[in-house]
C-alpha cells in the first residue's frame, strides 16, 4: 500500500486513540504514534501503530496486542529527553 485510503486512516487514527488509552499510564511508555515500521524491510512503507518506550521489552509484558482494528502495533527503544536551549 503506497497511499493510505482515507476510511484506513480514520480506521488507524481510532486504533491510535484505543492504544494511547491503553498504554498512557505505563512508565516505560514515552510516546505512541501512527508511522511506518521502519524495520519491516519486507513493507516498509507499511502504516503501523508504534509504541516508544524507554527500555527493551516485549508486547506481552506491556498488554500489547499484535494490531488494533487491523492495524499493527510494533516496539521502538527510545528514551527520549526534553532538549535544554542551553
């Protein structure tokens, strides 16, 4: 899929929100965004949920599904630090 529809993109938006619910309070969760699956190298242009979180660990061990309403969900490491201006 080059090109997202429109009712795939509410579809992922709606996922978005559920996942966000899901996951907002967990500790080792930094940020949850809709992008691409950038080690998917098989589909790398593929639309997917992504949960950030600060250490290595599993879906499992967060509650994680493998999709929401059809849309992946996928881990990415990274603990990610407010920038200081100074």
């Amino acid at each position: 899929m080059s090109q997202p529809d429109a009712t795939f993109e509410a579809r992922a938006r709606q996922a978005h929100e559920k996942l966000v619910r899901q996951v907002i309070d967990h500790p080792e969760v930094t940020l949850v965004d809709i992008g691409y699956d950038l080690e998917n190298r098989a589909s790398p242009k593929q639309i997917v949920l992504r949960v950030h979180v600060r250490r290595p660990t599993t879906k499992s061990s967060l509650g994680l599904p493998d999709d929401i309403d059809g849309v992946p969900v996928v881990l990415i490491i990274g603990d990610y630090q407010e920038e200081t201006g100074d």
